[in-house]
C-alpha cells in the first residue's frame, strides 16, 4: 500500500502532496512520475539545452520535495510544481548569464532541407528556443501550457501587463520566425 506501482492515478496531486507531508515514502515519486513528462519538455523548451534542463528539473524536485510542507492549497500542486521548474531553469540561466539573442541566420541553412520532411513542430520548438528567455517562458505558459494570464503572472511573479507584453512581443517573434521558414521554404521547393 502506498508503493509506487499500485495506486498510480488514484490520487489527487493534493491527495499525494498531503500524504507526502505526512510520511507517505512513495506519494511523492507518484507525484513527480505523473508529471514529469511534462515538466521536462517546460525544462528543455526554457532552458535551450537538454543537460541543463535535467539538472533545472533535478533542482526544482529537490526544491518541491523539501518546500511541500509550506505549500498552502491556494493554487494547483501542478501550477506549483511548474512554477518551481520555470524558476529553477531561470535561476540556472542568469547564474549561466546566458542569454538567447541569437537571430535566425544563425541557422538559416538547417532549418528547411528540402530533401527531408521538416516537422513543424521542430521549427516551432527553433523558434521558440531563439526568443528571450522571459518571453519564452510567458508564450509557452499561456498558449502551450493553457495558464491564464494571471496564473502565469503568478508562476513567473511578475504583474499580469508584463505577462501580456513578453507574450505579444514573443507572438509577433515567433510570426516573423515562421513566416521568413515559409518564404525559405517556398523558394527551395520552386
């Protein structure tokens, strides 16, 4: 009772955070397990590098496995679990001073091989990878993630006209990103 590999699904991520708080050894595990996929992509979509975006998730977990106990019900374990992520791959950027202020020539002769089928989504996630961290995390949260504005702005602890602003300056980013895959596109395939 309580193992990993019996009651997975039974219980509400407050149900597991709870029992976790209360000694349960396994409700945590069952937590991160249901979750991680998830997580990971946030990690990997935020942190541009898939080493960092393990040892970001391996933080954050450590983080929400000893803050459990203070975790106060006011919002979903979810939101909680993806807000300490997102900080974590944030934190381990600016200690990186790592900035993403690349331009798309950068990778103009990768992205639309003409000889293969390119997978939009991999385009999209080259985009996405070239934005400004802060703006990367509002875009994926509101329109990958479904956050409202003012759940992100909550995650990300800024004020909801910052969230609005990061996400329309990554909108119009990303639809200048993908028109000019369009337009290569297009002219490799005439």
């Amino acid at each position: 009772m309580g193992s990993f590999g019996g009651t997975a699904g039974e219980r509400s991520d407050a149900e597991l955070l709870a029992a976790h708080v209360a000694g349960d050894r396994y409700a945590f595990e069952e937590l991160f397990y249901r979750h991680h996929r998830q997580l990971y992509r946030i990690a990997r979509i935020i942190s541009r590098n898939a080493d960092d975006a393990a040892d970001a998730l391996q933080d954050a977990m450590l983080k929400a496995h000893r803050r459990a106990p203070a975790f106060r019900y006011d919002s979903a374990v979810s939101s909680w679990l993806y807000r300490i992520v997102v900080n974590s791959c944030l934190d381990r950027l600016r200690r990186n001073k790592t900035r993403v202020a690349e331009t798309l020539s950068d990778d103009q002769g990768h992205i639309g091989d003409p000889a293969s089928r390119v997978d939009t989504a991999i385009v999209v996630e080259r985009a996405l990878m070239r934005l400004p961290v802060e703006q990367r995390a509002a875009v994926v949260a509101v329109d990958m993630q479904g956050y409202s504005v003012a759940e992100t702005a909550r995650i990300l602890g800024v004020p909801e006209g910052t969230v609005k602003s990061r996400c329309s300056r990554a909108r119009a980013k990303l639809a200048e990103a993908l028109e000019y895959f369009d337009a290569e596109t297009a002219a490799r395939t005439d």
